[in-house]
C-alpha cells in the first residue's frame, strides 16, 4: 500500500443533486468514485494523481434497471453481478452478460459498475464491445441538465472522452432489436477470470437463408479506444457467407484495427486472433 | 508526489460479524486495514493488494468482496462479515471441518478468503459441480496446494 490516505479526499453526498453540485465546482477538482475496482488498484500503487473524490456509490439515482417495450436502461451504477441476474438482459443482451460474468472474479463483480468500467476506458475493458454492438446510448448529467450521445461517439482517443469535468454518466440505454440476432462474444486472455483481453471480440447478426442481412462487429484490445468496425461490417453486410466474403472481411478487418505491443500481447498476435475470430463468428452464422 | 494531509479522520457505523462497530478512519483508507489493525480481525489477509488474490475476501451486505478495494467510507450502515464470523460460538462451519479434513490448506494464507468463496458458493449454489466450484473460487490465488485439495475440501462440505 505505496499511497498517504490522509491526502485524500471523498466525502459521501447525500443525493445525486449534492453530487453534481460538488462536481460542478472548480474545473474537475472533484471526480466521482463508484465501486473503486480501478481507483483504488491505482491508489495502493501510489499512482492515483487525483486527490479529491466524490462517493457516489450509495445514489439511488444512479443504481436499478429499467425495462420498456422499446429499451432498457442500466443506472451507472449497476454491478455486473446485477447484469448477468437480469432476466430481460441474459434474454437480450447475452453478450452483455457474458463480459460481465468474464470480468474479474465474483469480488470485483460485486463491486465493478457498468459506468465506471466506461468512464476508466481502458481499450481492453470487456463490456464496451458488446455495448457497441448492442447500440448502447449514454445518459450523461450535470447540475445544469442532461444530454444522450451515442456510446459509438462517447471515446474519442485513448482516455479521451466526450463528457465534461462536471458532468456525470447516469444511465445506459440499450434499444431493444435483438430478435432473431446471433450473439458471438469472444475474451481472449491468459485465464478464465481475473485477466485483462489480450483480444475482446463482441458481433451480432441477422441472417436470411445464407444471406448476412445485418451485421454489428467491435473489439477491445486492438485500438486505442473499443471500437466499432464498421468497414467490416459494410464488407459483411448483403454477402452471401462463404470464404470469398470471409476474405474480404478479413481484409477490412485488418485494416480497422490498430494492435500494439504491450505487456500482455503483441500487434502481431492480436492481429491473427482478431482475424480468426471474425472467421469464426462468420462460419458461426451458416 | 504531493503528500499533505488535506482530510481528517470520520466515523463509521458498521455491523461487523453480528456486532455493532464504530470505525475511525481517513475515508479512503482500505476496509482491510481498518478490519485488521483497528479491529484486530487478522484473519483477513493482504495478498496483492490490487483485488487479483482474493485473500482480503470479506462479506459485505451478503455479498463477498476484495476489501483491499473497499474505501471505508463506503461501507456505513454495512454488515460485513469477515473469517472469523463464520464459525459459531464454538462449532465451525462444515467447509472448515471439511479443509481440516481434507487438507485444503498449507501455508494458510489463502485459506480465509477459499473458505469465504466456499461458504458464498453453497449458500447460492448447495450442489456445485466441479465447473461451478472452480468458477466459484476463481478469485482466489492459491501459491501452495495446486487447488485440488481446496475443491475436494469443498466437495466434502457439500456431503456433510
């Protein structure tokens, strides 16, 4: 435990409106603190820089899911416990489920937010690609009023976001369109729990006789942000499923993405990988 | 790094095993420090402190948690449960009958967080298979035992 506590700050407002107040005061002095699955890793590195927090962890406002006939909507401070619980999102939302049950172990389910897991924006977080296939819209708020953005346009550079230093991410929608879709989610990493991707691979699809009618494809790990492929997809899309249309996916696929080498993998692998997964999950659909 | 004091102590109200507590701490500090060295409750270890191990594994509101991530201030009006609220007055729980056993522990540094990932196993789950009780204590890191005697410990608590 390399971190001073006393130079910390969190206090525990008693309502949302108190958080945005506080939030809304000097430019991003305050940050929020939700189940501090990542904050407080950095902390007992002694590599948390930000001294003053907001706890938001008990807001009511900001926990529970919602289901209409048209969407359901998450709070931000849903655990990936209560997502992979939900019985309308295990039914719609499988791939959500899936990377929720593959992040970290039971603990960190317990404790990690959906909100908290985008607003960190790792590349390799595990839910993003399917949030992006999925279509997902972002709620943010702030004491001056709300305002919803696509989740495709929420990233805009590694750690880059579009949402201001006194506003707060309060709800993901998710539109319901998932009939007749095929789910394909794939996390490859070095064990079954407790490891970050070296590869995440999240795609749908609607498929008529042999024909790809619609098609959704992101991946985490190989960019510096999640990303929707949507060249791939335009190479999928109205194809009859066979190997020349893999190819050609293939190639756009590998022209999308842009791995590195770090520590848990290299460009090279994530290539291949990412390319053989695309494979899969088209074979998947015949 | 800048390392002035720019926060002052708070109090805590808790129920920690059964028992009504009061905590003083820094707000951030970490649940498992303040379950140890206020509370003298060592049973909860530090392994990486970075909520990788599962050694610091402790019940919060009926659902197990690393502590090493838990800033206290989050924890008011919690019941938390720590390793030594699992035995009984004097009877322990079948899963520490069945590690002793079984030989499910060595060193025994893992072993209060095993045993809280076996006890929150078979209260969701009481007849795990095999694939449910590795994927129960995936979050638990064992550096002696290979785990196998760890899952047979958990299958003989499940036969008592």
């Amino acid at each position: 435990m390399r971190a001073h506590v006393p130079a910390y700050q969190l206090i525990s407002p008693a309502s949302l409106g108190e958080a945005l107040d506080v939030l809304a005061r000097g430019d991003g002095e305050w940050q929020p603190f939700a189940g501090g699955t990542d904050l407080m890793v950095l902390l007992e590195a002694g590599k948390l820089p930000h001294k003053n927090y907001v706890n938001i962890w008990n807001l009511s406002e900001l926990r529970g899911i919602e289901v209409t006939d048209s969407q359901v909507t998450l709070g931000a401070l849903t655990t990936y416990t209560e997502i992979q619980c939900h019985e309308t999102l295990r039914a719609e939302f499988p791939m959500l489920c899936q990377a929720a049950s593959e992040t970290g172990g039971l603990a960190i389910q317990n404790r990690g937010t959906i909100g908290g897991n985008i607003a960190n924006a790792s590349p390799a977080a595990d839910s993003p690609p399917a949030l992006l296939v999925y279509d997902a819209e972002l709620e943010l708020v702030s004491a001056k009023g709300s305002r919803t953005i696509p989740y495709y346009a929420f990233h805009t550079g590694y750690k880059q976001m579009d949402i201001r230093p006194e506003e707060l991410l309060r709800a993901i929608r998710l539109p319901l369109a998932s009939k007749g879709l095929t789910h394909y989610y794939r996390k490859v990493g070095t064990r079954k729990a407790q490891a970050i991707s070296k590869v995440c691979f999240a795609g749908v699809a609607r498929i008529d006789a042999d024909q790809i009618v619609d098609v959704r494809v992101a991946l985490g790990s190989v960019a510096p942000i999640p990303i929707r492929c949507v060249q791939t997809e335009n190479a999928l899309r109205g194809q009859t499923i066979n190997t020349a249309t893999i190819d050609v996916a293939k190639s756009a696929l590998r022209a999308e993405i842009a791995p590195i080498d770090d520590l848990r993998s290299t460009r090279d692998y994530r290539r291949r990988v990412s390319l053989n997964l695309l494979e899969d999950f088209v074979r998947e659909l015949s | 790094m800048d390392t002035q004091d720019i926060t002052t102590k708070i109090s805590v109200q808790c129920t920690v095993n059964g028992e009504s507590r009061t905590l003083h701490a820094y707000p951030m500090e970490r649940l498992l420090d303040v379950l140890r060295e206020q509370l003298r409750l060592t049973g909860t270890k530090e392994g990486c402190g970075e909520g990788e191990c599962g050694a610091c594994s402790v019940m919060i509101n009926g659902r197990i948690v690393n502590s090493c991530l838990v800033p206290v201030a989050q924890v008011a009006a919690a019941s938390i449960q720590t390793i030594e609220g699992i035995a009984t007055d004097d009877q322990l729980h079948a899963v520490q009958r069945a590690f002793i056993e079984c030989g499910g522990a060595q060193c025994g540094i893992c072993t209060p967080g095993m045993v809280l990932a076996a006890v929150n196993l078979l209260e969701r789950e009481p007849n795990p298979s095999d694939r449910e009780i590795r994927d129960g204590l995936a979050g638990n890191l064992c550096r002696c035992t290979g785990y196998m005697k760890i899952f047979e410990s958990v299958v003989r608590a499940c036969q008592k």
